[in-house]
C-alpha cells in the first residue's frame, strides 16, 4: 500500500522557521517526482514547489521563492520542505503529493502550519 | 504562468442531475489536465487524469472531455457522496496551476 505521511506541522511566530517531512512507502520513491501543495484555511488548493527522482529539477512558485527549500533523501524514503521567514499568510494544510504527470495519484494527509505571534 | 480559470465556482444540483464543470486555460495546454473532489478535512482525490482518463477506482459517472484550453468535468447522475469541491490542475508547464474550485451542494 502506497503512503505519504507528512509531519513536522505546528505554531510558529511570523519570521520564524518550519521544516516539514513526508515519509514515503509503497512505490519507488527515487523514480517519482513530488510536490508540496497547501491550501490556506477555507480557501483553494497552491501548488508551491516540485523536485525530479533525482533532484536535478527543482521549481518554486513565486509566492515562497527563495524562503522555502524543497529536497529529498532517496536513500531514506523521505522528502522535506524548509520553510523560512514564515508569514502569516503561509498559514495552511501542507500537502506532499506526487507530481500529476504520472496516471497514478498519491497525496498525504496534510500537515496544518499556523504562523501566528 | 498559466491562469486556469473554473466555472462556475458553485452549484446546487439535486441526486441524479448531470453537473458539468469547466476549466479555461490560458493558452494551450494539450491535454496535460487533471480534476480532483475534495471532501472537507480530506486530501485532494483525483478522478480524471490526462483530461479524459478515469482514475482506477474512479465511478464511471465521472466523465472528463476537452483539449487544448476548454476543459469538462462531467459528473452524470449525481450521487449523495459526490457533494465536494472540485478542482481542476494544469501541468503543461511549469508553475502547475489550480482552478478556484467549484463548490458542488445539495438543492
């Protein structure tokens, strides 16, 4: 069975740092690309960042470009977002899911961020 | 970027109504789309992929259709379980970009 769990979710005050997890299991993890997608209290889904199987290709929405940081450990199963200088508009349900150009759909259960002083 | 933009962004229907949503990209986009239903508190779920190719385990009321920049999401009898918001995402290019979801309620 394929899971994505993430973690690392919590209170953190404006300017202040957050990295998240999501641990993966099921399916080849170093041949998939993933992404981290959030979605702010009662509002629509964001896509915010992606990286190839082998890290060679990695993308940012503007919105977090140059604060946060996506990777992954292959040899670990485990992919990670570094969030820096948070705000409180960063403030949502993150979500790592598997990059959509695959027939197959995986996504975590979502880890809530609150930024909040 | 790729502005996807999705109507309407709510609708009432009653059990057993076909409902249609759509999805209008910016330029062109092949078929690089896919829709999803999100239920409260839950994970996006996607039902169609590659615009018109049902997800595994997906029921075949759920029809996607379109290419290039129109897009349908056709559900054909509405079910209890289907009352969601539905999404549809591009992936053509780089950043991958949601509509703003369309809000489907009970009559």
């Amino acid at each position: 069975e394929v899971q994505l769990v993430e973690s690392g979710g919590g209170l953190v005050k404006p300017g202040g740092s957050l990295r998240l997890s999501c641990a993966a299991s099921g399916f080849s993890f170093s041949s998939y690309s993933l992404n981290w997608v959030r979605q702010a209290p009662g509002k629509g889904l964001e896509w915010l960042s992606s990286i190839s199987g082998s890290s060679s290709h990695i993308y940012y929405a503007d919105s977090v470009k140059g604060r946060f940081t996506i990777s992954r450990d292959n040899a670990k199963n485990s992919l990670f977002l570094q969030m820096n200088s948070l705000r409180a508009e960063d403030t949502a349900v993150y979500y790592c899911a598997q990059d959509p150009s695959y027939p197959s759909d995986y996504w975590g259960q979502g880890t809530l961020v609150t930024v909040s002083s | 970027d790729i502005q996807m933009t999705q109507s309407p962004s709510s609708l009432s229907a009653s059990i057993g109504d076909r409902v249609t949503i759509t999805c209008r990209a910016g330029q062109g986009i092949r078929n690089d789309l896919g829709w999803y239903q999100q239920k409260p508190g839950k994970a996006p779920k996607r039902l169609i992929y590659a615009a018109s190719n049902l997800q595994s385990g997906v029921p075949s009321r759920f029809s996607g259709s379109g290419s290039g920049t129109e897009f349908t999401l056709t559900i054909s009898s509405l079910q209890p379980e289907d009352f969601a918001t539905y999404y549809c995402l591009q992936h053509n290019s780089y950043p991958p970009s949601f509509g703003q979801g369309t809000k489907v309620e009970i009559k």
